[in-house]
C-alpha cells in the first residue's frame, strides 16, 4: 500500500510519474499538530477523503474546508494551496483521460460508504495494477463513484482584490468581530456601495452572505478539530447558542451536533 505518513514521507512516488490512471496513497499526520503545504500542482487530478482531521484547500477565488467523511476534488493543473489538523485519510490521483467525468472545477464531494471501501481498497492495489483484471474493476467503479458524488456547500469564494484580501485576512483571524459592513467598508478604503459592489462581483454573494458561508466555514474547521458547539458559537461572536444552531442548520440543512456526529470517526464514542 503506497502510504505517507509526513510531508517527505520516503515511501512518496511522484503520481505524475505512474502510467495508470489511479494512484492512492493512505495518508496519515496524525502525529503532527499542523499541515501544511505551499501553493503546488499536479499533472492528475487530486480527490483527498479525510477521515479524521480537518483539512482546507485554496485555489485561485475559493476556499475548501474538508471535515472527516468529505473529500475535496482538485482538477489537475490546478494551482492548490492546503492546510490541516492531525489529518488521515486517502489521496488518490487521477489521469487526464480517466477524469474526463469528473468536475472541471475545484469541489468539496461527499463521500459514501461505498466511495471510501473504494478508496481503501484503492490504496492497497499494487502501483503498476493490472490494466485487464480485477483491479481494473475497481479503478472503473471508483470512478463512477467519483462522478456521482454530491457536491457539498463548503466552498468559500476568495476576493482577489488586494484591499477585499486584506480585509478577509482580518475577519478570518478575528471572527467574532462582527462589524457592520460600513466599518469593513472603511477598513478597505472604500464607501459601502463601492464594497459591496466589489463583494458581490468577486465572490457572487452579497457581504451578508458571504459573511455566514465563512462563519459556517470556520464553525465546520473548529468543530471537526474538537471544540463544542458553544465554543464555536462564542469564537463567532454569536450572543446566543441557538442563533449559532439555526444559522447553521439553515444553511446545511442539519443542526450542528448531527451533522458532526455523522462525521465522527469510527471507533470514536
């Protein structure tokens, strides 16, 4: 099984280099506090299921969070910037050719049962697997499962402007400022009209929007890390923890403590 186990794990083969479609690694940074890695790119496409950990992506105008039992579709060629919490979990890199089905842009996917027995047993296929036999089987089954994977909404559109970025920089390191948008707008050295005009063009969302998405965003990132419902709440700067349940339930139409325990790793009470 082709395993990385650190970031210059000996056992790592470069994907691009393998003449198959699929290549899988099981991955595991259990052991270090914090991943992460500088902007890079494959010649595959990426999909990266988490198991335990949180993991965020960012390409060029978006940013992924990946909770356990999600994963994350990254298209090949594509410039992607990650960080992570401890993370395991499976990456599986696929040829051009072979991911002619699959999203043409960066996504968050979620992954079924049969999606991850598919990933695990991906990984323990020899490098060079038979093109004609079994393993070919299960190279094309992975794939539809692929294909066929819903899109989750845990995707936050990145401004590129450098005074949007600025100001995005601020808020993510201090979430529970809640500011209005008139305060942010002067931050950046804009009116509010000019703002919300450079909002709404650069990221498809009106500030208010885009303002809950990373709350939800950071709530997920948090909580998949450990801390509590309350916790997550207070660090957002909600007054209540019932108006922390409802934002987030509206927006992924299940409360808070459901949609983690779903999440929560085997063997984990």
């Amino acid at each position: 099984m082709p395993t990385l186990t650190g970031l210059h794990a000996d056992e790592w083969t470069d994907p691009d280099s393998v003449a198959r479609p699929i290549m899988t690694y099981w991955a595991r940074m259990a052991d270090l506090a914090e991943v992460e890695r500088a902007p890079h790119t494959h010649q595959k496409g990426q999909i990266i299921f988490v198991q335990r950990g949180a993991l965020s992506c960012e390409v060029v105008g978006g940013l992924w969070m990946v909770p356990p039992r999600s994963a994350i579709w990254i298209p090949g060629n594509a410039v992607h910037a990650m960080k992570g919490q401890r993370i395991e979990g499976y990456a599986a890199f696929i040829s051009a050719e072979a991911s002619r089905d699959l999203p043409a842009t960066c996504c968050a996917l979620a992954v079924t049962p049969l999606l991850r027995e598919l990933l695990v047993r991906s990984a323990a296929l020899p490098v060079l697997y038979d093109e004609s036999g079994p393993d070919a089987r299960v190279v094309s089954v992975l794939l539809d499962e692929i294909a066929s994977a819903a899109i989750e909404k845990l995707h936050l559109p990145m401004p590129t402007d450098r005074r949007l970025r600025e100001v995005v920089a601020q808020m993510m390191a201090s979430p529970a400022a809640r500011g209005t948008m008139a305060s942010w707008a002067r931050q950046a050295g804009m009116s509010g009209r000019t703002f919300a005009r450079a909002i709404s063009r650069e990221t498809g969302m009106s500030f208010g929007r885009w303002r809950q998405q990373l709350s939800i965003m950071l709530a997920v990132k948090w909580m998949a890390e450990g801390s509590t419902i309350q916790q997550a709440a207070s660090d957002l700067g909600y007054e209540s923890v019932p108006s922390f349940v409802t934002m987030f339930r509206r927006a992924l139409g299940t409360p808070p403590a459901r949609y983690m325990a779903e999440r929560r790793p085997s063997g984990v009470a």
